[in-house]
C-alpha cells in the first residue's frame, strides 16, 4: 500500500499544481491527485513486471547458446539459477498481478533497451555471480537475491530514473517508495504458502483514503485562514517573502494537525519537517520546524486542538 508519507508529498505537489493554475479548479484537482496515487501503484507492478522482463532476458540468452553449431560445455548445461528463481516463477503465477498489468496496459516494450541494459549490469555483477554459485533451489535465497537487485541495481541506476521520468511525470518522485513496497511484498511472501504473492492494496485501508482526500481538500478551503495563522507567527517575514513551498508544506502541516485527532502532533511535525528537507530550501526544514512550533502553542492556547488515543503521547 501507499505509505501516508508518499501520501502527504503528493498532497504537496497537487496542491503546488493547483497553486500555479489560472482555474483553481478544485474537482479536478483532487481527480489529478488521485491519479498520481494511482500512478504510484501502476509502478509497483511495473517495476515487478521489469524483474520478469530481465529473467525473460537470462531465458532467451541460454535459448540462443543452445542453437549454437558448435556448442560448448557451458551452453550445453546452463546454470538456471536466476531463470528458475522460485520468487519469479511464483510472481508469474500469480493471478493478481497478471490481471493488473493487462487491465493497465504496463508493458516494457518500447524500453526495451533499459531491460537489456540492466540485464547486463546485474550479470557483471559479483553479487550474481555468487548467487549463481549457491547450490540447489531455495526459496529464502532466491527471494535475498531478488530484493538485492531492488536495492543494489534499481535503487541507483540512474538509466532506470530517467527512463521512468521520461514516462510519466507522475513518477518522478516515486522509485524509491515503490522498491520499499516490492521489498516488503516479497519479505511477506514464504516458502510453505501456495503459489500466489500476496501483493498489497492501493491503500492499507479507508482510513488511509479517507486520509489524503480529507488532508488535500480541508487544506485548499481553508486556504487564507491559514495563511494568515502563518503570517501572524512568522516573524519579521511578509508572507510574499516566503517560499511557495514552505507556505505549502506548512498548510499541510496545520490541517493534518487539527483535522486528525488520532495522529500525534510530533509525528505530524516530524514527516513536513523531513518532507521540507527535500522538497523546499536547505535552510526550509528548521524554518518551518520553528514556525510550526509557534503555531501549535496558538492553536493549543485557543483551544483548535484535540487529541485522543495515541494522539496524547
């Protein structure tokens, strides 16, 4: 599923969009936003179906060694190892995830080069080299060696980056949360179960769903009233003075706060000050770190915040 933090970055970059739209069109906003969530999971099997695509590959090149004139030993009797990957094949034979890609159209086709590309990084690699020498079949080993891959080739391959931008801008932002998904969906998966991976869900659950929509929407309609709550705790700094995305970050900050009792206030604080580090200014993270604390001691002096449950600690 979606983590609620890729959740709260794609709340930040509609609400970027809406910003430097003409229409302000809400409705439509929301509907982007929502498709760029559903982008995310549409990666997820993407990237999975590009594993099957570079086993495909390990296949076609011991096809080919075998139809040689004169054959080798080597050719003769392949190391099957990685083509026979138990995780592989149970992925194949997974119905979920066959359907999903054919109702989404997700094919590597026209990127086929990326396939190849990554197909040779992984076979110069000497952590292949070492998988391929481990004896026997062995579920635990082939599902390390898969997510090794996850980590060690797709999580640096700038060629793979690129690619996936060039694809959809929907993307730009999303590899690395997705890797984390592929990587829990295999830990889950164990040797005794049956043949199906269970692949997770859009969202964890309606809560989650319920989550970004209430987080974008709350944060557009009340637009100026917290802008305002900004201005009035920033010190000698004009609100035209601050950056859009610090303004944005905040915004989000502040509805999560009061609309989510359930949710600590720390750990609200802690995901946009984190969430600035990497989508605002160097300097962003502790400049909203110390407005949003001037904040929260206004809105608990007025009495706007209430929280129950966990959302005491």
């Amino acid at each position: 599923m979606i983590s609620r933090r890729l959740l709260r970055i794609k709340a930040l970059t509609a609400l970027y969009a809406l910003n430097r739209r003409e229409d302000e069109d809400l409705v439509k906003a929301e509907k982007e936003l929502m498709f760029s969530i559903q982008k995310t999971y549409d990666l997820y099997h993407y990237i999975m179906l590009l594993i099957l695509e570079i086993a495909d590959i390990a296949e076609e090149k011991i096809e080919q060694a075998l139809q040689k004139k004169v054959p080798v030993p080597e050719d003769l009797n392949p190391n099957r190892r990685f083509v026979d990957n138990l995780v592989i094949a149970r992925l194949r034979n997974t119905p979920s995830f066959t359907r999903y890609i054919t109702s989404a159209t997700l094919s590597w086709i026209n990127y086929y080069h990326i396939v190849r590309l990554l197909y040779k990084k992984i076979t110069a690699w000497p952590v292949y080299e070492e998988y391929m020498k481990s004896p026997g079949n062995n579920y635990q080993l082939d599902k390390k060696f898969i997510i090794q891959i996850l980590k060690g080739i797709f999580a640096d391959s700038e060629d793979l980056a690129a690619c996936l931008e060039e694809q959809s801008i929907y993307w730009n932002d999303d590899l690395e949360f997705v890797l984390m998904m592929i990587e829990k969906t295999l830990k889950r998966s164990q040797a005794d179960e049956d043949k199906n991976i269970e692949l997770m869900p859009l969202f964890k659950n309606e809560d989650d769903k319920d989550f970004i929509k209430i987080l974008f929407r709350k944060s557009v309609l009340n637009n100026q009233k917290y802008s305002e709550l900004i201005e009035r705790n920033t010190t000698n700094w004009e609100l035209e003075r601050i950056a859009l995305m610090d303004i944005l970050v905040m915004r989000l900050a502040i509805t999560e706060i009061i609309e989510f009792p359930e949710i600590p206030i720390r750990v609200t604080l802690n995901e946009y000050i984190e969430i600035a580090k990497y989508y605002c200014t160097s300097k962003s993270s502790t400049f909203v770190n110390g407005i949003l604390d001037n904040i929260v001691r206004e809105l608990r002096g007025e009495g706007l915040i209430k929280k129950y449950g966990r959302g005491l600690i």
